[in-house]
C-alpha cells in the first residue's frame, strides 16, 4: 500500500513534528469550541486526525476517502470508528447527518473543490472545519527542506493554492465564516451552515 500520507507524520525532523504538534493543537481547540456528537472526517487518510484527536471525538467517528488502501489502514487501525471509500463530491449520507464535518488538508487535491464543500455543508447540521496549506509558505517550506526543487516547492498533488484571504473568498459563496487563523504552514478556517447562523439569529 502507498502509505506516504501515514507516513509524513512519523517524520524524525523536530521541527516538522512541532509545526504537527502545533497544528493539531489548534484543531483541538476548534473541536473543543464546537463540542461535537457526530463527526465526520472527510478525507480522512489513514486515521491520522482521529487517532491524535481521539480524546475530544465522539464514538464512532464516520471516516471517508477515496482511497481505498487509505480505508482499509485506517479501520485496522481504529476499529471502533467507521470507515468506508467514497466522493466527497457526491456523499451518501443525509442532510444534516453531522454536528461537524473536518476536512484537513483535502482541498488542495481536488481539481474542483467547490462540489465537495456543498455536499460537506450540505451535511453538517453545524459546523465544518478546514484547513489547507498556507501559501506562500507550505512551498517556502517544502523548498528549505530540498523537496520538490523543480516545481519551487510546490508538491505535485497540490492543484489549489489558498492563503487566508483567498480561503475566504472561496468558503464564504457556501458557508458562513466564524473564524480564519493560522497554525503555519496552514491555514484553518471554522465554518457554520448558513442556516444555523439564521437561527442564532432570529
């Protein structure tokens, strides 16, 4: 099996696993303000997230991928969670089936990701929680550490650049932005279905 999504974050370099350790904890903090009963992870690789987030995630988690090695590493790995292979354009669950959807370090990779943010705000009840690499410096990175010199830095399954302000411009036509911060070198952005925000209002 390809396990080099697993394998990035056994990573020996102190300083990646700090930027890891700094970026899961900013996750943990946005989980934390949200309180989720039912989540699912969109995207969800080997189970990294969940495994590292396993305190603060309810039982099961609903994980998906398109990747179907990915599926079959994480649900030997996390056998009380629920994985399956599927779209994150085209999702089976139900309207509002979740309280949170994440989806970290996902978008990057879709050639057209405006799709799979409807159907991931089409099912969440709530909130939705992204992040995707912080542009420039995800490629500053990849170039200080001698990766991808041909292409500057850029890694080759990456087909969408964002930094805060151009993240927000594309969520903000679908969901309504609570919050952007930074955990460099990404970018996390928690979201909330535009029809809660109108009930809170009311």
């Amino acid at each position: 099996m390809d396990t080099t999504n697993y394998e990035k974050f056994q990573t020996g370099n102190p300083v990646v696993r700090r930027l890891f350790d700094n970026f899961f904890d900013r996750i943990s903090t946005e989980i934390a303000a949200v309180d989720p009963a039912r989540v699912l992870d969109a995207g969800c690789g080997e189970g990294e997230t969940i495994e590292r987030l396993r305190d603060l995630l309810p039982k099961p988690v609903q994980g998906i991928d398109l990747n179907p090695e990915s599926v079959e590493f994480a649900s030997a790995r996390l056998p009380e969670d629920r994985f399956e292979v599927g779209d994150l354009t085209d999702l089976r669950f139900g309207d509002s089936s979740f309280d949170l959807v994440l989806c970290l370090e996902v978008l990057e990779h879709i050639p057209d990701p405006e799709p799979a943010l409807r159907e991931m705000a089409r099912v969440s009840s709530s909130d939705l929680l992204i992040s995707v690499p912080h542009e420039p410096w995800f490629r500053l990175g990849s170039l200080a550490r001698g990766n991808y010199l041909s292409d500057w830095g850029n890694h080759p399954e990456h087909v969408n650049h964002w930094n805060p302000k151009t993240l927000r411009r594309f969520l903000e036509p679908t969901v309504n932005v609570v919050e952007i911060t930074t955990s460099l070198p990404w970018v996390i952005a928690r979201c909330r279905v535009p029809e809660v925000e109108a009930r809170s209002g009311d």
